[in-house]
C-alpha cells in the first residue's frame, strides 16, 4: 500500500471512530500504522487497565484474540471489536483449558494438604483464566508472585521461559506448564553472540518469554513497556533488542536519535519466516480497523458462564498491579 493509500484509510478512521464514539487500542507489536492511528498503545498490563478506565461506546482492540477476550471481561457492557477474529496466538494455544485442568487435578493430588494456586500469564484463553486464581502479565508477574503465601503450591502456566525466569527471580519452585511463545523462543543465542561481538558495550535488552540462554547474555529483562521505558531513560545511544520487532516502531518514535539493533530468530528450514515479526499482530490491518468499526463486527463475544468465572483472576491481577 503507497503513502496516499494508507493517510486515506487514517483518515476514514478517524472520522468513523469519532461519528461511533468509538476508541482504539493497539499493542506494541502491531503494524507502525496501526500505532499511528490508535488512541492508546501498550503492553498487555497497561491494555486491560486503560480499558476500565476509557468512557466510549466502541472499544477496538488491535492486538491478538485473548487481549480481545480480556477486554470484554472487564467491560462486559461495551462493545469489543477486533479487526480480525483469527489474530490467535501461539503461546495461548499451547494450553488447552481442558489440559491445564487435568494437570492441576494431577497436581493437587500430589500435595493434598497445601494450598494449590492458579497463576495464568495473560497470554492465554477465557477458558483458561476461568480455572485460574490470577492473573499475571509479563509486566507485574515478579510483583505479584512475591505477595503470595510463601507455602503455597503455585502451578504457573503457560509460558515456561516466563516461568523459569520468575523462578530465578523470585526463588519459588513454581510447577511449570510447558508452552512457548514461537517469536520469543526462536531468537538465535548465536546471531546474538555475534551482535555483542560486533557492538562490544551495547545493552541488550530482552522480553522474559525468550529463552534462558538468551536471558543470561541480557542486561535487562522485561515487558515490551519496561523494554521501551528503559531506551528512553537510559543515557545509551544504541541497543540490541530481543523481543518482537513491531517495537522498534515505538522505540524509534520515541528516541529518534538511538540505533536499535534487532536480533534475528533462528532459521529453522520451511517452519514460519525468517522475521522477528508475531504474524497474528500483523493480522491487523487499516482497511480491516476500517471495516470492523463500519459493521461493528467482528464483535468479541464471551460466554456469561466463563467471563463471569474469569473476571475475578484478571481484577486480582489488577488490584495487585
Ligand atoms: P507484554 O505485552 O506483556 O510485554 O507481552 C508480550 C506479548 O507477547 C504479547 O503477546
Ligand atoms: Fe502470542 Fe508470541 Fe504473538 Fe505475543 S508475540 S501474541 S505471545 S504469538
């Protein structure tokens, strides 16, 4: 799409979003134009709590299916629209509710007389959050996983880099669900080795869902907003980056005079491309941001019986924040 092409469609949707009362959000990993056109960018954390906050009939949520489904649970009478019902995600998927359920049984079994608690990462479906205590994002999940009783079991799910690191950090033994995020996981430790040969001094900057081999070459861990608050804080004029590369669009705004180096994922012959990039994110696109607010559809559709399970895991997280 040319730059004419594209100020076109900003253009439609900023009219349409104001004649519906509607507000957009998009998360850090979405398309450049996507950021451009939305009234709030975040990490997933800082997306659930500006929902409660925002007074507006339409909320869109340009991001993946569960930031959508997360939305709608706290704002059950607004109405949530996401650009495209098949932005999924990899890491959600590799917890099915039906699986984690059969491992916290099996796991409860096992300790009959200590107190079993449910921490889900953000990442994951409304089904999921119903059989969880709470909630955590990469942002808060060190703070929270610190306030709770130092005898409780805690199952911890699904990302099980997340959950080693807060391991490490916290010095809790929590049981590890064994999912990825197929972005974060696919860094090469080799291309980053090179990297900090090749820039001798240079910070590296990681998100914790990368694995440990990348983390222990890293030197700060954190959500893609801790990730951007420190390049903007940080005296430093270059960074290497190892998370999703849609950040860098942020990063680049914000600090216009630093070089952000990204690392490059391992190239694992016919599996994905050879990019950084979370294709779910790039699902959103301008014409689709366009259309699902001109027919208000597709529109985020929670089941009462689960949403009503799931809402008290995602507002413990957000009193605990
Ligand atoms: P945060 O937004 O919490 O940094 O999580 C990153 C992510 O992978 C979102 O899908
Ligand atoms: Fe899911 Fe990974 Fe994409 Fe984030 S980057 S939405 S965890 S697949």
């Amino acid at each position: 799409m040319d730059n004419k092409e594209l100020e076109d469609w900003k253009a439609k949707i900023v009219d349409i979003k104001s004649k519906k009362n509607a507000v957009i959000f998009a998360h850090y990993y979405t398309r450049p134009e996507i950021q451009e056109i939305a009234d709030f960018i975040g990490d997933s954390l800082a997306l659930a709590q500006q929902a409660t906050r925002v007074n507006a009939d339409i909320l869109v949520m340009c991001g993946v299916h569960f930031m959508g489904e997360t939305m709608k649970i706290l704002c059950p009478d607004k109405k949530v629209l996401i650009p495209d019902m098949n932005a999924g995600c990899s890491l959600a998927d590799s917890c099915k509710a039906d699986d984690l359920k059969e491992f916290i049984n099996k796991e409860i079994r096992k300790c009959e007389n200590e107190k079993v608690l449910v921490v889900s990462y953000v990442n994951t479906s409304a089904d999921v959050k119903a059989l969880t205590d709470i909630v955590v994002t990469s942002s808060n999940a060190k703070h929270i996983v610190d306030q709770l009783p130092p005898d409780a079991k805690i199952i911890f799910g699904p990302d099980h880099n997340l959950g080693s690191y807060i391991n490490s950090v916290t010095g809790r033994n929590m049981i590890l669900w064994n999912g990825a995020c197929h972005v974060h996981s696919r860094f090469s430790l080799e291309a980053l080795l090179q990297l900090k040969a090749e820039n001798p001094g240079v910070e590296v900057l990681a998100h914790p869902e990368c694995k440990a081999s990348i983390l222990a070459q890293s030197d700060v861990i954190g959500s893609t907003k801790a990730l951007l608050e420190h390049t903007i804080k940080s005296p430093a004029k270059r960074f290497i980056i190892a998370t999703e590369s849609g950040i860098l669009f942020e990063m680049q705004r914000a600090c216009p005079d630093k070089e952000f180096i990204p690392v490059p994922p391992e190239v694992t012959e016919g599996i994905g491309c050879s990019c950084n990039e979370c294709e779910y994110m790039r699902m959103n696109t301008l014409e689709k941001v366009y259309n699902c607010l001109l027919n208000e559809n597709p529109e985020m559709i929670v089941p009462k019986e689960t949403a009503e399970k799931a809402v008290s895991s995602i507002k413990k997280m957000l009193e605990m924040s």
